[in-house]
C-alpha cells in the first residue's frame, strides 16, 4: 500500500514559509493572499497533529517538529525540479556530463567528438576521465561509460562493448629489441594497468605464467599503459576498443595472435531517472551507433590487425602489424 502523504499546496506554503520565515513573502512567492498560506499551514499542521511554526515578533520560526520536516520537503521540492527542468530541456541543445573511462575517453571517444558535434553542435559536453562507481549517482554527471562487471545497483545500464586483450609494443622497441616468441617477453618490461590480473589471464593462456617474475611497471590504468608503450617502455596489453586506432596507424604492433577477453566490459551507465532525458538518450544512441560503425569497419582489412583466436596457438610474431 501507498505511503499517506500530506497534500501538495500545504506542503508548498510550508517550505516557502519557512525559506522566507515570513508569511507574507511566501505569499508573494505563490501569488496568493496571506490568509491562504496561513490556512495552508494550519491545515497541514491538523493533519500532521503538530505545531510548525510559532510566531517571533512580525516572523515565523519553526518548531522542532518544522525543523525535522523541513529538510525532506526541500530535497523533494528540489528533485522533482530538477527533473521538470531535464525532461523541458531539448534534446540536441544543452549541457551535458559524461565520466568515461580514461583509456576509452582518450583513445576512443576523443577522436570522434568530430563526429558527435557535427551531428549535435549545441551541445556542450564536460568529459570527465574517470571510472569512479560514485560519479553514477553524482548530482552533476549525467551518463557514465564505465569498465566493470555490472554489478551496479538502482540504476540504469547496458553492456556497451566486450574486448580482448593483447601484447602491445611499439615498432621501434621492438625492432631494437626483438620479440620471436613469447619467451622473448622476458627480456621487456611487462607495463600493468592494474593489479596483475589481465597480464596473468594472458600468461596463463599462452603457457607462459612464469614471465609474471620479470621486469615490470603497475601504472595505475590501461591509459598509463599504453601511453608507456607508444613511447617504449615496454610491452602492455591493448585491448579491441581502445588499441585499434593506434595499431592501425602503426604507432602499436601486436606481435602475438593470441587474445583473452578481459576480466569486465565496457558498460553505460546512469541514474534511473535520467534515462529517460532526452539529451542523455541522444547520447547513449549516438555511443552505441559509433561502436556499431566500428564493428562493421572490423571486418574489412586493416593494416595492423590482430587475428583473435581463443585457443593457445604456437606463439610466433606475425608477418604484418596485427590489431
């Protein structure tokens, strides 16, 4: 059963009233008399069986019992404002917050906001660089595009992309240092985007686990990582989304045919009530129709292509610069 709640225009001259402890003002702010803001009151003080004001000199001043109520009021007030000015604001103009993943916002979406704004040139977009559980539900961020395993909870989300990882490396490092098969690996520093667990996936499926004892960097993130290796400082594992675009400009070669799939994927994200914004659905729509147009590119040659085989195959660098 619906919790009872007090009527609306009791609970509108009570906030106002109390915002502006006078009667008068918050009469003047509903454009309605003084005497029906004070009947305002005193109906929702007989139906709470409270007092919420009491009365100092030509003010008001709340009760405890107003003092308690005054808060939830205000936050409901606000939200359901906030909400009329979302659903109002049109979809192709505005302001919008997104969080992204570094890596991706870097190396994917970046490129691309060519395209975005040609499509949407009255948005203003703030990219903040971050995959952050908190920014789902921060006030000021309005979609996330984050890498995890979806275990969010009270919101909305789709998956937006799986990948594969693969060793990485760049051309000059590894013509200055080559690398014929995977024990070659230990004569590279192995660059690590996170707690070792993706290198291990990989070692592990191509045979060669006991590589984890060599030289190695923990960099903090997948973006880290690949920024090191474009520069040669060792090897990292790119991945299917983010890697591509750098292996097909040859500034990464991925010297091994074998990739795993990651630990998690790419997932869009957002608080339930801000799905249904229309500036928010313009770009979640637009997100997945660019990965979409990717997904159709990946079947067409491309110089630097990574062949993806799940089973262990023998490890030997390939003639061409996979991606």
């Amino acid at each position: 059963m619906a919790k009872r709640l007090p009527p609306l225009n009791p609970l509108r001259a009570f906030e106002a009233t109390a915002r502006h402890a006078s009667l008068t003002k918050a009469a003047s702010e509903l454009n309605v008399t003084h005497g029906a803001v004070s009947h305002q009151i005193k109906a929702l003080e007989q139906s709470l069986g409270v007092k919420l004001f009491e009365r100092v000199g030509q003010r008001v001043k709340l009760t405890p019992h107003g003092a308690e109520l005054l808060p939830a009021v205000s936050v409901a007030f606000d939200g359901i404002a906030a909400a009329t000015q979302r659903l109002t604001r049109p979809a192709s103009s505005g302001a919008l917050s997104v969080s992204c993943v570094p890596a991706l916002l870097l190396l994917w979406m970046t490129p691309r906001l060519g395209s975005f704004t040609a499509q949407y040139p009255d948005i203003q977009l703030t990219l903040i660089p971050s995959n952050d559980p908190r920014d789902i539900r921060a006030p000021h961020i309005d979609v996330c595009v984050h890498y995890g395993d979806g275990s969010w909870t009270d919101c909305w989300m789709r998956k937006w992309s799986g990948l594969e990882l693969f060793p990485v490396v760049s051309p000059t490092l590894i013509n200055n240092r080559p690398i014929r098969n995977v024990r070659d690996l230990a004569d590279h520093v192995l660059l690590h985007g996170d707690d070792g667990r993706e290198w291990h996936t990989w070692l592990a499926a191509a045979d060669a686990l006991d590589l984890e004892r060599g030289r190695r960097h923990h960099l903090g993130d997948a973006r880290m990582t690949t920024e090191a290796a474009v520069h040669g400082h060792g090897v990292a594992l790119g991945d299917s989304v983010t890697a591509s675009a750098l292996l097909a400009r040859g500034m990464l070669v991925a010297p091994f045919s074998l990739s795993v799939p990651a630990v998690d994927d790419f997932y869009v994200v957002c608080r339930n009530e801000m799905r249904a914004t229309p500036i928010v659905q313009v770009f979640i729509d637009w997100l997945f129709a660019e990965k979409a147009g990717d997904d159709g590119r990946a079947d067409a040659p491309v110089a630097g292509r990574l062949v993806t085989r799940r089973k262990r195959p023998a490890l030997k660098v390939m003639g061409g610069k996979p991606s």
